[in-house]
C-alpha cells in the first residue's frame, strides 16, 4: 500500500493538530509513561499502551525507524502525584508481607503479559527506574542551585523558576490543586519533590544516599532522567493518559526546562518532547475500574469471564484516543462480535499468498484508511475501511490478502493469527467441556430435526444448568456461549 498523507497529530501542548516533523530525519523517537507496579493495571492503565501501540504502528506504517521507550516505575510512587503520605510500593510490600523488589518483579511481569495478550509490540527499550537512580541524583544536582531548595522532608522544584510552568494543563484546576498535599516549608502550592527523604528513625526497603540524604528520587524526576538519557533532548512524542497532563507531565516538562538551560514553551522542544500526546479515559459506571474497589477490572478478569484479550483491544479502537471510551460487558460483546466477523472473513484468505496490493475496486477503501490513520490516528474509520476490504467481492483473493494484512499491522487485531475457535466464549469456572457440548448440542440439532422438541427441550435445560446458552440461529455459526 503507498500512503501519500502526511501525518498529523493533536499536540496537548499547544492543543492543535500539527503535521510531524521528526526532530531527526527518517526516526521518530518516543516515550510512554509506564506502569508504577504496585498492584495489576486495570483495562483503563492498558487504553493508553494500546494508543501508544497504535502510535508506533503508524509511525512504522510511515517509514520512520521508530525508537518507543516504555518505562516502569518500580520505586517511589505516592498517591495520587503527592509529595506527603503513603509510597504505594511500600504499602504493598507490607501488605503482602514480601520485599519491595518482589511485589515490583511479580507486578511488572503481569503487566508484560497483559501487553503480549493485548498484541502491543514491544518498545525498543523497557527502562526500569531503579536502575537510573544515579542518573537521577546527577540531574538533580545539576538543577538544585537554580531551581530546587531543601526542607526536612526533601528537595523541592521552585516551580516559579521556570517560564510557562503548567501550560500543558492550561490552567491550575480546582481538580489539581485537590490532588497536591499541603507540605509544610513548600514555598508554591505546586512545588513538587526531586528528591524525598526517608524520615527520620526510618528505613525504607528502596532508598539510596544522596547529597540531601538518604531517600528516594520523586515520580516526576524518574520520567525526566530516563526519556533524556535514552532518546536525547528534544525528543519526538511523549504519551500517557490524560490524567498526566495536569500534574506529572508539567512537573516533567518543568524539569526538563531547568535541565536543557531552556525558554519558554512558545517553542514546544523546550518542554523536553516536541509533541505531548494523551488518551483520555475508559470510563466504567459501576466504580470497578479503581484499584481500591477489591476486584477491579483487570485484563485477566475479562479473560476469566471467556473473553478474548483482542476484544478488548477492538473496543478500544472502536472509540478515537482523545474520545471517552465507556466500559460495559455489552460492549465488549459487541467488540468479540465484529472482531469474530473480520477473523472469519480473513480466515477465506488463509491459503492465499500476498500479492501486489493493487486492485482498482481497493484503491477507494486503502485511501479511506490512510487518510483515517493520518489524521491524529481515526481507528473508528480506518476499522470500517478495513471491514470494506474483507467484504469485497470479485477482488483478486492475493491483492486483498496484502491489503488486509497491511491494515491489520497498523491496527494490530492478529487477523491471520487468531481463529474463531479463539475468540469462543469459555469462562475459566465453566465445569462442562468444549466436547460435551458439541455433543449435547449435536444431539438437540437432531431432535429438533425430528421434531422432539420435549427432547430438545430437555438438552438444552441441561446446557442451560451447565451456564451454556444454546443460540439458535446465530448467523456467525456461533451455537453456544457459556454464560
């Protein structure tokens, strides 16, 4: 497929679409914010990989070599973006009774998997945040003299040092102020801590000396050290979710500044990234998606419950990254039901071999995707294109095939490596086998034919009490879900 469009995307920064412009001929370079591996990440933390996958899949699709950093933050995160109260890594640990180092290896692995199950490709490089404290406390040392002061609980960013502070979040909200704690010796409300020390009488499992003493790097130093160390300043696009554009990207961006000796944000590269890019949120109306609710909605809890991880992805592509994107199990339904669609349309082209992907009657639906994914990343219209090429008719079987496995690159849904087998509903407590219900539904089919619908009847009371949902005439040929 050729692609004459230029790519545009929404910067929050300056809150316009602007055409990319790498910052180094033929690369794009990119930083996500990662995961703090406290506990599992709910379907709300993944959106934001899954746009970021989208991001780099379209940069690839582009041509550019792309360098996709990713980190985990695997110390020092406290509550909500605050300077005062509890370390949500510490917590867990005690909590678990486990080492701090055990709770951040065991969570970072399940959001690795989450990741794979997701069908998001790997970023270049995973940085890891403990690894980089050295780092850390060099850059903060070169900043301190300028634009930091020391109080007992730890060296503080003076945020009116900085031209612009907060221009990404357009305004100090009442939502943002809410989220900063009052610390005592902070000359701005907005000041926020490079460097936080362990009280005294304490010790941390996670703590290192320093030059303010013994203590722990803040949250928003960690992103600033890694993304300048591993991508170089000014770098191309950094993502996360919309709830980092009001506190931890400006304090980032504020760093970044005082470390390149930087002006103001009239010019975007002197926050650090030349585009700041954030999804916004998966909203869920029961209050399942916090982590504080117990069992919260977690990719793995979707699997339990028979769903493929790919359905979800699907909904998420269903809906624009700056859009809401609301939950619901009907939802997810839906997003299973048209991902079983495209696979079993794809599934026609299995034993055909790619060819040229040109075809006149193509040439309309590859235009419409292009377009869409050029234009801030349309997956709503570039899905509906690439249904459009899986339902042409009287097209060379090898042009479509090239056509479809190109798009699906881009979108990342695993067309050709997915089966409908795959994607059946099978709940993890279900307690009847696949076999046992292709026998009890062959034996009703049968009944039916010979018009005993007392038997037919029968078998599918029986299903019913087993949580199998006979569905008659189901036009996928779907004939059973467990419920």
């Amino acid at each position: 497929m050729t692609d004459a469009h230029a790519l545009t995307l929404f910067n929050s920064l300056t809150r316009q679409l602007e055409p990319f412009q790498p910052v180094h001929e033929g690369e794009a370079r990119v930083y996500s914010c990662g995961p703090t591996v406290y506990n599992y990440p709910h379907i709300g933390n993944m959106r934001a990989y899954v746009f970021a996958d989208i991001l780099g899949r379209t940069l690839s699709h582009k041509g550019y070599r792309l360098t996709h950093v990713i980190n985990i933050t695997d110390v020092g995160h406290l509550t909500d973006d605050a300077d005062a109260g509890e370390d949500k890594m510490e917590k867990m640990a005690a909590e678990k009774a486990q080492s701090i180092w055990d709770i951040a290896r065991h969570y970072t692995e399940a959001y690795w998997a989450d990741i794979a199950a997701l069908n998001i490709r790997q970023p270049a490089q995973w940085s890891v945040a403990t690894e980089y404290v050295p780092q850390m406390i060099e850059f903060a040392k070169q900043i301190a003299d300028k634009h930091c002061y020391e109080i007992d609980s730890g060296l503080y960013f003076d945020v009116s040092t900085v031209a612009d502070y907060g221009r990404l979040a357009r305004a100090v909200t009442e939502e943002g102020e809410g989220r900063i704690e009052a610390v005592d010796g902070k000359r701005n409300a907005a000041d926020f801590a490079i460097w936080r020390k362990t009280p005294a009488g304490e010790k941390r499992q996670m703590e290192w000396d320093s030059p303010w003493g013994p203590g722990a790097p803040g949250w928003h130093l960690e992103c600033s050290v890694m993304s300048g160390k591993l991508l170089g300043f000014p770098f191309d696009i950094h993502t996360g979710g919309i709830d980092h554009r009001e506190i931890h990207h400006p304090n980032e961006i504020a760093q970044n500044q005082a470390f390149c000796c930087t002006n103001g944000l009239d010019i975007p590269a002197n926050s650090g990234a030349r585009v700041w890019m954030h999804n916004n949120f998966l909203v869920e109306r029961s209050g399942k998606m916090s982590k504080s609710s117990g069992e919260f909605l977690r990719l793995q809890l979707l699997i339990d419950r028979g769903y493929h991880p790919l359905a979800y992805r699907m909904m998420c592509l269903q809906a624009h990254y700056r859009s809401e994107l609301e939950f619901s199990w009907d939802g997810l339904g839906a997003a299973l039901t048209r991902l079983k669609r495209m696979i079993m349309a794809a599934e026609r082209l299995a034993d055909v071999e790619a060819g040229a992907p040109s075809h006149p009657k193509l040439a309309a639906m590859i235009e419409t995707f292009e377009k869409a994914m050029s234009e801030d990343l349309n997956t709503p219209v570039a899905l509906t294109a690439l249904e459009d090429v899986l339902a042409a008719k009287k097209v060379d079987p090898a042009a479509k095939r090239a056509v479809v496995e190109a798009m699906d690159a881009v979108l990342g849904l695993g067309l050709f490596g997915t089966s409908r087998a795959d994607l059946r509903l099978r709940p993890k407590n279900a307690v009847i086998s696949e076999a046992e219900i292709e026998a009890a539904l062959a034996a009703r089919k049968k009944a039916r034919a010979a018009k005993d619908f007392a038997a037919s009847d029968t078998l599918r009371d029986e299903l019913a009490a087993k949580g199998v949902e006979a569905m008659d005439g189901d036009p996928l040929g779907w004939e059973w879900k467990l419920g």
